[in-house]
C-alpha cells in the first residue's frame, strides 16, 4: 500500500492529492512508523473526523490508537499531556481552535511551562492538531484565527502548513521535536487540491519560505491566506507590480530573517493575516520589519486583516470582513507609490 | 537657455525679470538662473519685445532649451500664433484597471502616475513632504538634500525620487537630447528640456555644486590642455609711486588699488599678444577681438569665480577700478550676469593678499592664458648699476602650448612689466 491510501500509481512521480489526504496520509505514516504515536479526539475515530482528515483511520489502526474522546477539550488535551510525560507521541485533534480556549490552561500551563518548571526534566513531545480561520459561512463561535495568541506563548512551536507538502510533512517533524507542537489548519486549506510528489515526506519546520520571488513588494503571510496571497500577486504581475510572498509557515519561533532580507530587497511589506490587527501577528511582523529593516521601507508596512468583528455568518458580511484579493492588490498598489 | 560656461549643461530657471509684452534690449536683466556656479541675471541678446515666457520658474532647462520668445517691435502681434509653445503636458497616468480602489477613495487612481509637471508645486499645500526611511537614507549615500527633491504621490519622497534626483544631477544626459537642445535658430515650438525639476538649493547644495563645477572645469583643464608656465619679477616701485601721487588728486571713494593696474596691464598686453586672448574650441585657437579679463575672485564660503571685467583694455582706470569693486562685490554677496560669467577671455589670480609669492594657477577653459600675481615683496634690486630695495611682485604666466609658444609667453610677460613700468599710460 503506497503512502497515500492505494490512490497513487506506483510509477508516477507526482499525485494528484488534496490537503485534507495529504494530512490523512501524514497521521498514517506516523501511526506506521512510531508505536507510540497515536490520534485522540472528539470524533476523530467513528465519525471520521469533524474535518473527514481521519476518515478510515479507525478501521486501519483500531481503536486503541485512533481514540474518540468525550467533549471535554481540558481533559483530552491534559490527558494528552500525561501520555506525551509517560512516554507516548500522542497527536491530539481538537476540532477548531475556538475551542481550543477550553483547553488553553492544560496548553498555557501545563504543556508549555512543564520542561521550565521541572527544572528541564519532562519534555512534553505532544501535537495538536487544529482547524482554524473563516471562509465556511460557520460564525463567530468556529471561525476565529486565534493562532496569534499561541504565537505568544514561550514553550510551544506553532505551525502553518499552507501547502500540500507541508501538509503532508509537518506532522512528522512536529512528532520528532521534544517539546509541544501546535498544528494549525485552516478550514478553506482542506479540499485544496494538487500535485504533490509521491515520495513526499517530512519537512523541516524552522524556517519561512518564498512561495513566489519577486523584486517589488513583500507580500507576508501564512495559512488560509497564503493562495489568496498567491492570486493576488499574480495579479499585480498583470500591472507589473513583483510580489514576493513568503510564507511563515512556523508562527512561532518566528523565522524574521527572510522577511528582513525580503524586505531589503523589496522595501515595502504587505502583511497578509486572517487574524485582527490588535495585538496580532502582523502587528509583530510588523515590529520586526521596523526593528531589522527600518531604513530599508520606502513606504509604510501595510496590513489586510480581518475586520475588527465577530465573524459574521452571512456569506457577503463574512466575505467582506476577511482578507480578499483585492484588498490585497490594492494594498500592494498603495506600498508601490507612484514608482510601480 | 545661454550656456555660462563651458561645462554647463543645465540651468535652472529662478525668476522671470520680464513679462509678456516688455520691450527689451539687448543687455536688459530678463531673468534669473540658477546654476552650478551660484545665481546668475541672464541678459538678453537682442533688442525687442517678450512675446512669451515658456518656461515656469523652478524648471531645469538643458543649455539651449527655449525659455521665451522675443519678437521684433511692431510685428509681436504677427509672430505671436506660431511662437506659442506649449507648455509640457504631464504624461497620462496608466489606469489600474484591475485594482479596485482603496477603502476610502482617493482621487483617480494614478497609482503609478506622471512626474509632478514641470513648475507645479507638488501637493499638500506645501507641507514639509514626507520622507520614507531608505529614501532618506539613499539620499545621505548620494548626497542628495533632501531639500531639492520632488516629493511624488501623496507628497511622500521615495527612494526613486531622490536617485531621480541624484541622475539629473550627476550622470550626463544623453547627447541626443542635448543636440536636441540647441537648434541655431529656435523651433517654434521646440519641446522642454528633458530632467525637467523644481529646485531650491540650499547653501549646502550650492557650495557642493560650485564645488563639482570647479572639479569639472579644472579636470578638463588638466587632462585636455598642455600647461607651459613662465615667471618673472616686475619691479613696482615707479608704478606704487605714481599710484599714490593719482590717488591724492582723487576723492578717497575714487582711489585706485594697484590690483586695477595690473589688470589694466595684462588687458593691453592680451589686446597686443592675440595668441594669450581667446579660446580654443573644437580643435582650433579662436582669438578674440574684444579683452574680457576674468578675475578671480574667492568665496567666503568656498570655491571661486572668474567674472568678466569686460573690455577691460579700453576702460580708464577709474571705471575698471569701481567695476572691480563691484563685481567682487557681487560674486561674494549678489548676483553675476551671464555675459560676466561666460566671457572672461583671459583670467587673471591675484594670491598676493593670502601672502603667497607666486602662483602657478589652471587655466579655465576655453580660455587659453591665465596671469598670476603673487604678493608685493621689498627686494634687493639692482638696476641701472646700483642696487636698491624696491617693492616687487612675481608675475606668472599660464598658457595653452597648442595656441602659443614659449616665446611669445615670455614677450607677453615683458610686455606687462613694460606697461607697469609706464603707469601714467595705463
């Protein structure tokens, strides 16, 4: 049985996959190559999963290792803390991380702070999984980016795949780090379908990557927004604007120095974020530029977030109150000044 | 746009002197320029009436570039349909036609738009622009004042504008688009000059630039002409004697400096060794009928120039002396005329005052001769079998061997200290 699920041509160097297969096709290989890992969360096993991402994993590896669990997210995260503390690999799928907020005292205090408070004695290798952002018409209570405040906590790594190969390889990584990993995945990101190499596997998970080189602007951004972000500087390529977009891809430690050496090149930034501006992510991107690059910005750091709502669930308001492409491109347009 | 010099490409146009309608003649202060040399009046060249100013204050204009049109008396009306040039129009924006406007509209997008037309203030009402950081820093690297760069959109100066800046200052424009620039007679409607810019430069930007003029000219003059330099010392006892005899007889705002008769000697020496008075252009020596001495003159805040006493051979002393005042005058606190900085023939460098004895100066091309005095020493002197303490100065010459000889050097050094030997006929 090939790596993803029988639906690959032996021969073929690339595959057809969408990211949501991809995922699939990461928990397996982790369930196949470690014992210890296992997949514990609410409806992970019988339903398939929330998100279908584990779909047939229960008839695979059987109940002990693919785990339904109650809907209490303090008590299977902290009981995935215990097992990572008594040998296991557990990755632990909480369903979007709105609710995740139920869980944040076992992830805050406990998962992160436990090597420090042990005097360097108990890692906790444990990953968790995560839907986030908006886009599926599912409201204020499932559709927040809330991955910027993990991205504050000391003591986790937080992750962005945005493509199928990150997809595919974060996972195993994350598995293979010592201490807790967090796995955010956006909601729109799970039916993206493309190619991916067949022999695809585990990615590093330290450094930001350009998903597009370009000599004009630096588009910034990760996650959901990271094909937007695409389209949209395909489009200003058509007014001759070159958009370069970096992808972050690990959200925490930040990986500054491409975004800096970008920047240099570029002299102008455009951040990119699902999440709102206050006290976000772009807001420390944006810190980060001013602090490393301030005398290379010839035009002031634009950002393209959401509105500074509750998602709204009506499809036009929740349209207009995220990222789109054209605010981007004319984000973009605005940085370029008269020179584009 | 007249060229005040031979390493002039660009002017900028300061002031108007004259509106639309004014009768001038030739000789008349029409406006005010702005050059690497400092503020210069330009003078018009012929006599007639302004028919139209087609170039706005704050345009940089290539030397040759049409500034007005100036028609005969009488036939202005005549001449006035087929003389209107228009001004520059600026370029058309591209519209975006993808990129839907920012949240809160600003005006029709010309999100990639035009230079600032030629003359047009730029927008915000004057405010102080804004400076991105790289721009500022850019600017610094070049050595760009911030001061003399266009702002662009939304009154911001960006990186491009101050390297705009910079390449309109520094590298040398295509030659194509300087022949363009200089048609004998002006095209009705000839197009502006290219690099077209507002500037107001600040004492910094004028010092540097003076400074690059200076480095301009002298290099040329290194590189291009074959320096021979001759010395000799005149005796200026009889010359110092007459002088303080003419100068009780004269009212003490009327008093002559000896500086007058040593340029008064060197201007009737050049009118009599044609060789030494001129300029040598494309390859050949021109001499000039007329003797403009260009006198050296200092500036408190650094670097010179040589303004043109004009006809200096022909002037009574009393008139070349209040001209000397007032072009010093002028070159250290005001304005020179164009026909003052472009004409000098031959220059003469008096360093006497800073105490040196001799100087060997640069000839400032086109000019083929430069005459150099140095300080007034007593010496030991022996003359007529007796020897004596007599005030003397070294006179220098440097001249261009390809339009003279040594030999013609050392006539025309004697012939100066020939004339100062006989100051009553000065």
């Amino acid at each position: 049985m090939s790596a993803l699920g029988g639906a690959v041509p032996a021969a073929a160097a690339k595959v057809r996959v969408t990211y949501r297969e991809a995922m699939r096709a990461a928990i397996r290989e982790a369930l196949e190559r470690d014992p210890r890992v296992f997949l514990m969360g609410e409806d992970v096993g019988r339903y398939g999963g929330c998100f279908a991402v584990s779909k047939g994993l229960l008839d695979e590896f059987g109940p002990e290792r693919i785990r339904d669990t109650p809907l209490s997210e303090s008590a299977f995260v902290g009981a995935g803390i215990g097992a990572a503390l008594g040998g296991m690999r557990p990755i632990v799928e909480i369903m979007t991380v709105n609710f995740s907020l139920l869980a944040l005292d076992q992830i805050v205090n406990n998962a992160a702070t436990i090597l420090h408070m042990s005097g360097g004695q108990f890692n906790i290798p444990l990953v968790i999984r995560m839907t986030t952002g908006a886009g599926r018409q599912l409201a204020a209570q499932h559709s927040h980016s809330l991955e910027g405040w993990y991205a504050h906590i000391p003591g986790i790594r937080v992750l962005a795949p945005a493509t199928l190969e990150d997809a595919r390889g974060m996972l195993w990584t994350a598995l293979e780090n010592p201490d807790p990993v967090l796995i955010f995945e956006h909601g729109t990101l799970y039916a993206m379908e493309g190619e991916l190499a067949a022999d695809a596997g585990a990615v590093e998970i330290d450094h930001a990557a350009i998903r597009r080189s370009g000599t004009d602007v630096s588009l910034i951004t990760y996650g959901g927004t990271l094909p937007k972000t695409l389209k949209a500087a395909e489009e200003l390529a058509l007014e001759g604007i070159e958009a370069e977009v970096i992808d972050l891809r690990t959200l925490r430690p930040l990986d500054a120095d491409p975004i800096v050496q970008s920047v240099s090149r570029t002299h102008r930034a455009v951040i990119v974020d699902e999440g709102w501006k206050s006290g976000s992510l772009s807001a420390e991107i944006t810190a980060r530029i001013v602090e490393s690059a301030f005398y290379e910005l010839d035009a002031p750091v634009e950002r393209v977030c959401s509105a500074e709502v509750p998602m709204p669930y009506a499809k036009h308001l929740e349209e207009a109150a995220l990222p789109q492409v054209p605010r981007i491109v004319a984000a973009a347009i605005r940085v370029m000044g008269e020179h584009g | 746009m007249p060229s005040l010099g031979a390493d002039m490409d660009y002017g900028t146009l300061v002031e108007w002197m004259v509106k639309p309608g004014d009768r001038v003649r030739r000789g008349d202060i029409i406006a005010l320029v702005e050059t690497d040399k400092g503020l210069i009046e330009i003078e018009v060249f012929d006599d007639g009436v302004i028919e139209s100013l087609l170039a706005e204050p704050g345009t940089e204009l290539a030397v040759g570039a049409v500034m007005a049109t100036i028609g005969q008396e009488g036939q202005a009306a005549a001449a006035e349909t087929p003389a209107k040039a228009e001004p520059p129009a600026p370029r058309e924006p591209i519209p975006r036609e993808k990129a839907p406007p920012p949240p809160s509209p600003p005006p029709p997008a010309p999100a990639r738009a035009p230079r600032i037309p030629p003359g047009v203030a730029p927008p915000g009402g004057g405010a102080r622009p804004r400076v991105s950081p790289l721009a500022r820093r850019r600017a610094a690297e070049l050595n760009v004042d911030l001061a003399t760069v266009i702002a662009g959109e939304g009154n911001v100066i960006r990186v491009a504008d101050v390297e705009n800046t910079a390449a309109a200052r520094g590298v040398p424009k295509p030659a194509a688009a300087r022949e363009a620039a200089l048609p004998a007679v002006p095209p009705p409607a000839a197009p502006p000059a290219p690099g077209e810019r507002a500037a107001q430069k600040t004492v910094e930007e004028r010092t540097a630039a003076m400074r690059r003029a200076i480095a301009t000219a002298m290099t040329r003059a290194k590189r291009e002409i074959p320096h021979y330099y001759l010395e000799t010392h005149i005796d200026l006892g009889g010359a110092l004697a007459w002088l303080a005899e003419e100068n009780r007889k004269r009212p003490v705002t009327e008093r002559l400096l000896h500086s007058v008769l040593l340029v008064k000697a060197v201007a009737l020496a050049a009118r009599a060794a044609p060789e030494m008075n001129g300029f040598w252009i494309d390859g050949e020596f021109r001499p000039s009928e007329h003797v403009h001495v260009g006198m050296a003159i200092s500036l408190r805040k650094g670097g010179l120039v040589a303004p043109a006493l004009h006809d200096a051979d022909r002037k009574p002393l009393g008139e070349l002396m209040k001209e000397i005042l007032d072009v010093t005058n002028r070159a250290r606190t005001g304005v020179l005329r164009s026909s003052e900085i472009a004409d000098a023939t031959i220059t003469v460098t008096n360093l006497g005052d800073q105490g040196v004895e001799s100087v060997f100066g640069v000839i400032h091309p086109p000019q083929v001769a430069l005459v150099g005095f140095g300080k007034m020493v007593e010496r030991p002197w022996a003359s007529g079998g007796m020897l004596g303490v007599r005030p003397v100065i070294s006179a220098t010459l440097s001249a261009d061997h390809r339009a003279s000889d040594g030999h013609c050097g050392g006539r025309f050094l004697a012939a100066i200290d020939g004339l100062l030997q006989e100051p009553e006929k000065l």
